[in-house]
C-alpha cells in the first residue's frame, strides 16, 4: 500500500489498480486524522463503485500494518 496526502487529506493506493481518498486533519506532531465517512467511492477510473465498510475495515487494518514510528500517525474517526 503506498499512502500520500496533504493536510486535509490522504490516498491509500493498494496498488492494484484502485485507490481511496480520505479527507481528514493534519495535527500536530505528526498525527492525522481521516474521516471514514468520506471514504465512499474508489478513486478515477472506479469511481463509480462503491466502497462497503468490509473494505473500508480492510484499508483500515492495512494502513496500520502499514505505519510505524517513522511515519506519520493514521487514526480514523
């Protein structure tokens, strides 16, 4: 999974095509908070499919796997 993002934002890539934006809050000390109820459709070219919230779990469990203390902090809310 590749993750990007700016301030108010972030992209999980999961590298097989489809991708996820989350809108979210950059906080201080290197903490970001995504907002699960803006993760509703797949990114261009599927973006008119639908996530269900087993996928959004999925991501969920990844971005975690995924991050360590080196890299920004992901919660959801």
């Amino acid at each position: 999974m590749k993750i990007t993002g700016s301030s108010s934002h972030v992209k999980f890539d999961l590298e097989n095509g489809y991708a996820v934006k989350a809108d979210g809050e950059m906080l201080v000390g290197g903490k970001f908070v995504a907002f699960k109820d803006s993760m509703k459709n797949w990114e261009s070219p599927h973006e008119n499919e639908k996530l269900s919230e087993k996928e959004i779990q999925e991501i969920i469990q990844q971005v975690k796997e995924n991050t360590n203390e080196n890299t920004v902090q992901i919660s959801f809310e």
